[in-house]
C-alpha cells in the first residue's frame, strides 16, 4: 500500500483505502524503527528535526508555526533550535 503524500491530497498520509487521513503513526513509525535497528528515536524527534530545518532554511517563525500547528509562537522556541551554520550567517550576513 502507498501512504505517502500526493500533490492532489490535503493530506500529507491518507489511506488508500478511504482516501481519509491517517492519524494515527505511532505504531507504523515504532516498526519501521525496529526493521531498521534506529534505538533510542522518537516520533517527536522529527517534530524538533522539521522545525529546526525549516528555520535553517529562513522559513519565518510564524510560518513554521502555523506548518507544525503550534497555536502560540511561543512554542516554537521549544522546537527550533538554532544551527552553528545560522548563527555564523546571523552573525557575518553570509548567505
């Protein structure tokens, strides 16, 4: 079966079955983790991982915000961390 994302859906995983969205990853995510030997990896893990990349990538903290669902930006600062290459071009203008 294809879970992944299509273009001509709003949803990023949905079944091929019912076409409705999958929300539920966690036990998928734990198997595929076990098949490939990762330990010690979290769902969560991809959340901090998104975000921190976005903001490398200078995606605006109010756009991540709204990507990741975040209700206040606040909550971005648990989730995004900043990067030694973003601070050096913060720091020296380089881009």
């Amino acid at each position: 079966m294809n879970y992944c994302a299509s273009l001509d859906s709003d949803y990023l995983f949905k079944s091929p079955e019912t076409g409705r969205p999958i929300t539920e990853l966690k036990k998928g995510f734990v198997k595929a983790c076990e098949i490939a030997g990762i330990e010690d990896f979290w769902f969560h893990d991809l959340r901090h991982r998104a975000s921190t990349r976005m903001g490398g990538a200078g995606i605006d903290p109010f756009t991540i915000a709204a990507i990741m669902g975040d209700s206040y930006i606040k909550m971005k600062a648990s989730y995004t961390h900043a990067t030694i290459a973003g601070k050096r071009q913060a720091i020296l203008g380089e881009h």
